[in-house]
C-alpha cells in the first residue's frame, strides 16, 4: 500500500535537507530520502574538509613566510592532525547520524535508499511507496565526471572523496584537471611535501574564469614546484609498476603514485525515474524556472539545476522552493551576481559574469583592473601578496555585471562587489564612496579608477585598463 505523505524529498544534500526541515517544521507531513550521506557531498567529501585541509596547508606556508619579515621558522609538515580533524570534526568520521537526528526531531521522517520516481506524485524508496499530496522535491546532487580516457578505468584512480579521505600522503600525484577543486587540491598536497602535476585540457586554469586568474595562478603555483601543463589532454592511463602513467596528446608521459582525477561534475539524473514526469533536462540538468518549479508537482534544487555546484546555491534556491510549496511569496531566483570561491593561496573570487560572457551577451564592456600587489595592504603584506580586483562594467547603463577578487582574501572583498553587481549600484556611487585605508577591499578604488580612466580615455567598446 502507499503512503500518503504532503511532500517526498529526494536527496538530502544540503538544500534538500533545508527545505525538508523546514517544511516539516511547518507542519507539513515530509519523508526524506537519501541513499548515502544527510548533508550530502559539502560536509564529508567537499567543501568543509577541503578547507580545513586548505587551513592546514596555509598555515605552513605562512610560517614558512616569517623569514625575511619577522624571524627564522623550522617548518616541518604533519599530515596526521589535519586526517585526523577531518575524521573527528568535519565528517563524524563519516556518519551522519547527527544530521538525521536533526531532520527527524523537527517531525521529518526519514529512508535511507535511492527515490525513483513512479508518477505524478509517486515515488519509491527501500521497498516503500509514497503519494505525495503536496509535491516532490529533486535534490539528487552530482558526481565526479570521469572521462572516457582509455585505461583510466583500470587504475585505482582518486576522485575528491578519496583525496579528503586520505590518511597517508602519497609521495608524488598527478592532477587531471585545472578548475577550482584540482588546483585548491593539487596546492594542498604540494604544501604538505607531495610532487604533484597539473593537467588541463584548456589553455589555462580556471578556464570558466577570468584569464588573468588562471594565467597569475600557473605561475604562482608553478613558483611553489607544482608542474602546470595546460592545453593538453590525456590519451591514455596505465599502470607503471606501483605508479600511475598518464600520457599526454604531446607524448609527454608523466607517471606518479596516485592520480586524482577532477575534471568536473555531472547531474545524477539516470534511473531516478525523470521519464514518468514532465521534466525536462536540458544539456544534462534539470530545468527549473524561477520558483524551482521542474514540472507540475515536482521542484528541483541544487547542483542538478546546473547553476553552480555550490552549496550557497543549493541552500538559496531551498529558499525559495520552500516558500512556493507553501504557498508564501518570495522573490525568484536572480542569478546575475552568483558569487563563487576559488580557495587556492591567493583566493580567486568571483561574481556575474566574465568579460567574454558580457561581450557574448552584446554588452558594451568596459573593465579596469587594480593591481593588489602594488596597493598600500598588498606592500605591507610583503610576501603571499599577488593578486588583483578587475570589475566588469555595462558601459551603457554603468553597473558591474562582473567582478573578480584574487587575493589573500579575495573571498570576503567579494561580499561587497556581489552586493554592487545584485543591486546594480551605478558605478558613479562606487567611486563616491569611503574605502578604508589600509585594506585589501580598497583595491576595489584601484579598479574603480581604472575603469573611469578607460571611460574617459576610450570608446566604450574598448578593453581594459590597468592601475598599478
């Protein structure tokens, strides 16, 4: 027999764990289903045990900094705490019981299993049925792409998750894959003593950001001993004795012990089901409108609506998913300023979109680049200081459509900017404003004059502009 149930939440990753519990906590009759972890990838596999290992690593490097500024240091890297922190303090040592709890005291009932979708409104779950009166929410997340690169499925390759999990560190590997998970990674081990090398198939790193991000970043990490290859793919993978071969479209072949393997994310959309629906995927993700809305009945959030793997994303659009289900107004889902971290040293932050989205979508750009090594802060800072702020400005209506941060705390200057580009503040109202003084955010003024010198020196179809 079915269960009669308001709402069924398919995957309980951060957002569907949020909108689950808040709509039990509402009332409402909710079960929530997970076939692996409550939290999903953020809290075991993703974004807290890679920053604490990125803490970790950080913290070595500033040490190593202190000679020449403020002293001699002996640096001699541990692996054992930060494994051990991770087990104990980000992951539970991977047991989510915590978070089930969680769910289930605020009156959610919960099943452990795969949710395939039966119907309308039909969902099936550990030998359970379930009619859901209100509707259906889809947070079914995404998994590691990995690319049909012959031999590779032989090979005891690493996705994030094994690299999180690690307890010893190998003495060498190889990183497919320059976007930001490979390199916050591949800095991680190199600053823990491991050989590492970087592969990406584009002709930069952070090939989604922009340019000047990934071509500062190769040299930097290049600086710390990480070989960078870009512009090559990998043809073939095979086993080398106890190592791992890689070989390159050039012939190069670079062999290590491990091979970590991160080249993107794919939606988790096959046998769920989605062909008893009306929802529509579209270039591998589901299609939401601007209520999260799939079809009729059924909501989708999260990384499988391919606006960003991001947990903020998840947890913004779990938001407004809640609100619609219960029937309460709220605001639809506004994309122009989504902010997103690239927690190499330095921080790559980023809001809206590029220089080469903005000219793609017919706007007439302007952009100005501020140099943050050369700013009062950057000097002061002296060592671990490189990095700059370039904004990305609509010359026709004068808001920032786009924004990038690289600094030792490129992350939090972008607070600000997010909030300029989501407000749309004319760009006039940013060059009158107070920064204070001596700050890394005040780079922000570097650029700000920078884009006016452009604006008055240039059409404005014309490119960029630097202050130094």
């Amino acid at each position: 027999m079915a269960e009669k149930v308001d709402v069924v939440v398919v995957g309980m990753g951060p957002g569907g764990e949020d909108v689950a519990g808040n709509l039990a906590a509402a009332g409402l009759r909710v079960v929530g289903i997970e076939r692996a972890l409550v939290g999903g990838e953020c809290p075991y596999w993703g974004c807290v045990p890679s920053k604490m290992m990125i803490r970790a690593a950080n913290l070595l490097t500033d040490a190593r900094r202190v000679s020449g500024v403020a002293g001699v240091a002996d640096v001699r890297p541990d692996w054992a705490p930060i494994a051990r922190r991770i087990r104990q303090e980000a992951t539970d040592n991977w047991d989510d019981k915590v978070a089930v709890d969680r769910f289930v005291n605020k009156g959610g009932e919960f099943v452990r299993g795969t949710g395939r979708l039966l119907g309308p409104g039909r969902v099936a779950a550990d030998g359970r049925e379930f009619v859901a009166n209100r509707g259906i929410v889809l947070n079914v997340g995404t998994s590691a792409v990995v690319p049909p690169i012959p031999g590779l499925a032989d090979v005891p390759y690493w996705t994030n998750r094994q690299a999180v999990a690690v307890e010893k560190l190998p003495h060498s590997l190889i990183v497919l894959g320059g976007g930001a998970i490979g390199l916050e990674l591949a800095q991680v081990f190199a600053r823990f003593g491991v050989q590492v090398s970087v592969i990406e198939a584009m002709p930069r790193l952070l090939p989604m950001e922009e340019p000047e991000a990934g071509t500062l970043l190769a040299r930097i990490l290049e600086s710390e001993g990480i070989e960078v290859r870009t512009g090559l793919r990998a043809v073939a993978v095979e086993t080398q004795g106890a190592e791992i071969a890689v070989t390159l479209e050039s012939s190069d072949r670079l062999v290590a012990e491990r091979l970590l393997v991160a080249v993107g994310r794919r939606a988790n959309l096959a046998d769920i089901g989605l062909e008893q629906t009306g929802v529509i995927v579209e270039k591998g993700f589901i299609k939401v409108d601007e209520h999260m809305r799939a079809s009729s009945g059924i909501w989708a959030i999260g990384d499988a609506t391919g606006h960003g793997a991001f947990t903020h994303v998840s947890m913004y659009q779990s938001r407004i998913a809640t609100a619609d289900i219960l029937g309460q107004a709220h605001a639809p889902a506004d994309y122009r300023a989504l902010p997103r971290v690239t927690f190499t040293d330095p921080e790559v932050g980023a809001a809206g979109i590029t220089e080469r989205e903005a000219r793609e979508q017919g706007i007439a750009v302007r952009t100005g680049i501020g140099d943050q090594a050369s700013s009062a802060r950057g000097w002061i800072h002296k060592v671990g200081n490189q990095g700059f702020i370039k904004l990305v400005e609509d010359a026709d209506r004068g808001v920032l459509v786009g924004a990038t941060a690289m600094s030792p705390v490129g992350g939090e200057i972008l607070s600000m900017l997010t909030l300029a580009i989501h407000a749309e503040v004319p760009t006039t109202e940013l060059r009158n404003m107070i920064y204070a003084y001596p700050t890394f955010h005040r780079g922000i003024e570097d650029a700000l004059a920078a884009l006016e010198h452009s604006r008055k020196a240039i059409p404005k179809q014309a490119a960029t502009t630097r202050v130094a």
